[in-house]
C-alpha cells in the first residue's frame, strides 16, 4: 500500500469500507488502528483503536525508509 499524508494527520486500517486501508481479515476491527505522523519530527507511529485483539508491531528498533523504494515486509 502506499500512505499519503499530504491532506490527512492519520491514516486509518481496518476492514470497514471508510478506512484509508483496507485489510481483509476477519481478526481486523473495522476500524481497527490510525497510523499518524508526528508534525513536528515528521516521525510515523500507529495507535490501535481499542480493537479486540491488538494490534503487534514486529519492528522493534526505529526503520529508516528511504524514498521511491520498494520495501517487503
């Protein structure tokens, strides 16, 4: 997927049709977690929305992307 933050703070995940992205998978909440960037470092976090079962972040140490590269996790 690929995020664009220009007109928005948050980008929300979940399996509802109103979210920025779209994962289907019935463990996903609808609304299920926002990923957000800081204004002031420019940094990416995402917040989970109270869903159900979580939400597990497996990047442990800060990850670096670099522009126009693709990435698979």
């Amino acid at each position: 997927h690929v995020i664009n933050f220009n007109n928005a703070e948050k980008i929300k995940l979940g399996r509802g049709h109103d979210t920025d992205v779209r994962i289907h998978d019935i463990s996903v909440s609808r609304l299920h977690a926002f990923i957000a960037k800081d204004p002031e470092t420019g940094r990416l976090f995402i917040e989970d929305n109270g869903s159900k079962f979580g939400t597990l972040v497996q990047i442990q140490a800060p990850l670096i992307l670099k522009e126009n590269h693709e990435y698979n996790f």
